[in-house]
C-alpha cells in the first residue's frame, strides 16, 4: 500500500511540462548547499519521523535534476525525517528549475478548489509556512480563511500520529479531532480509538473532555481552566515561542513569553506589533 503522498495533496501540485510527482529513493538525494537553514532541532525532527511512521510523508519534497542524483530545493526537514524513520523513498516533485514561488502559488491557488481531509489542509499550511516562509496572518489572506480558522487547523499536526492517521482516513472527524485536543495528551490516543470503534459524537467526545477537565491542569506549576489553557496553545502556535500565565485568579493575571536570541525577539515583537521587516 502506498501510504507517502495524500490523493487530496498530491491533487494540489502544479501539473505542468516541466515538473512531475514520482517516489524518489532518499539516497538519490542530496542537500542544496544552498540552503539559508543550517540548524534543525535534533528533537523537532525525531518527532516529524515518528508521524512520518505512522502516516507516511503528507507534504512531498520538491527536488530537480542534478546529473544521476537530485537536489533538493524545498523539504530539506521531511527528507532527513524519512530517512530516520527509514524510509527507502519520499514522494518528490521533481521540476527542471529552481523556482520555490511557482510551487507556493500554485498550492495557494488550489487550496480555493480542491477538496482535502483536515489532515492534508493542515499539512498544506505548514507546507507554506516551513518551506516558503508565510505566516498564519499571510495564509489567512491568500486563502481566505480567518487566522483563527488557520491556526486551529494547524493545532491537529499536534495529535498524535496514530490519531491523525484516524482523521486522515476519516475514521473521526475534524470535530472530533478539536474536542480530543482539549484532553490531556496522555489521553487523546485511547479516546480517539474508542470514538472510531464506537462511533461516538463529536458531543460525546466533548462531554468526556469537560468531565475530565473539571479538574484544573497545570503549566509549570500553575493551576488554570482548561479554556484558558486553549488560549495559551494557540498564542503559543501563532508567536512561535512558550507563553505562561504568572499569578492567574479569577480571570486575571500576567503573561509571560521567553525568546532566546535578539533575532527570536525581533521576530516576536513583529508578530505581535504586525511589523514587516
């Protein structure tokens, strides 16, 4: 079973004269030496290779020619991921020319018609985000879509692999998928398994993630409501940094955000003032 590139993706590539979409051996590849991005998180990338084990590449690699070998030209993270969860190959766009612009058009331009699971849509998005630089706010305008709706389908890549492969296949919905997100991770598994083997409603799952949140979770000591910790994920998804509530009570408190370089908080006070630099 082919289990790398989604049918509703692979429907979102640009199908001209000069590119096509074919399994490519990841030992045929090589990195661009190029590439502005020379540091990937060690963790970030064993994480992307588990999900990868689970349900396959989603977001093909984009690669061109070069003598008996290829070159990447965007993907370099879900190439290295393959190849730590072993894979022997990674669907690839292979086009005769460089030109990363062309690709990103062109999967904005048929995320407006094609019809994908949440999954692929998700999958998409970071697509935009990791390979060509486009921010929840950017996406938001080129697809017309809201950030919020932007950013709550991007928390699904959050889910564990074996859940996301149960949305993927349509075994539970998008619906169940968000209320599932609100359970405790070491929880979100067991549950989507058993709403796929009973069919439970997206109510159902809902009811069951109010019942076990009525006690407060906890971040880095602090005791807070389950909706507030909601708030924080999808801060935290949107500035790219760890965002904590200090001295909450009753509604009100501090927020507190970490940066670690100069660069990261120029980054940070962009997104947060909506500066271009």
């Amino acid at each position: 079973m082919r289990r790398g590139l989604g049918q509703g993706l692979e429907a979102l590539l640009p199908s001209s004269e000069g590119s096509r979409v074919i399994e490519v051996e990841v030992e045929a590849i090589r990195p661009n030496p190029r590439q502005p991005r020379q540091n990937l998180d060690d963790e970030s990338l064993s994480e992307l290779a588990e999900s990868i084990k689970a349900v396959g590449v989603l977001q093909p690699v984009v690669v061109r020619p070069a003598g008996d070998t290829y070159e990447l030209v965007v993907g370099e993270r879900r190439w290295r991921a393959a190849m730590m969860a072993g894979l022997a190959r990674v669907p690839a766009i292979v086009r005769d020319t460089a030109d990363p612009e062309l690709l990103r058009d062109a999967l904005v331009e048929n995320l407006h018609r094609k019809d994908l699971n949440p999954m692929e849509e998700a999958a998409a998005y970071k697509q935009l985000m990791e390979d060509f630089g486009e921010t929840h706010e950017s996406i938001s305008r080129k697809v017309g879509k809201s950030r919020t709706a932007i950013t709550n389908k991007l928390r699904l890549l959050q889910l564990p692999p074996a859940v996301q492969a149960l949305v993927r296949t349509g075994r539970i919905g998008e619906g169940h998928a968000r209320a599932i997100l609100a359970l405790p991770k070491e929880r979100q598994e067991s549950v989507a398994l058993a709403a796929a083997r009973e069919g439970w409603s997206v109510r159902q799952v809902e009811e069951l993630g109010k019942r076990e949140s009525r006690a407060p979770r906890r971040r880095r000591g602090e005791a807070l409501p389950s909706e507030v910790e909601e708030e924080l994920d999808v801060a935290e998804e949107a500035l790219g940094v760890r965002v904590r509530v200090v001295g909450y009570r009753e509604g009100s408190g501090r927020l507190e955000v970490a940066f670690r370089s100069l660069d990261e908080l120029r980054l940070l006070l962009a997104r947060l003032i909506g500066r271009q630099r």
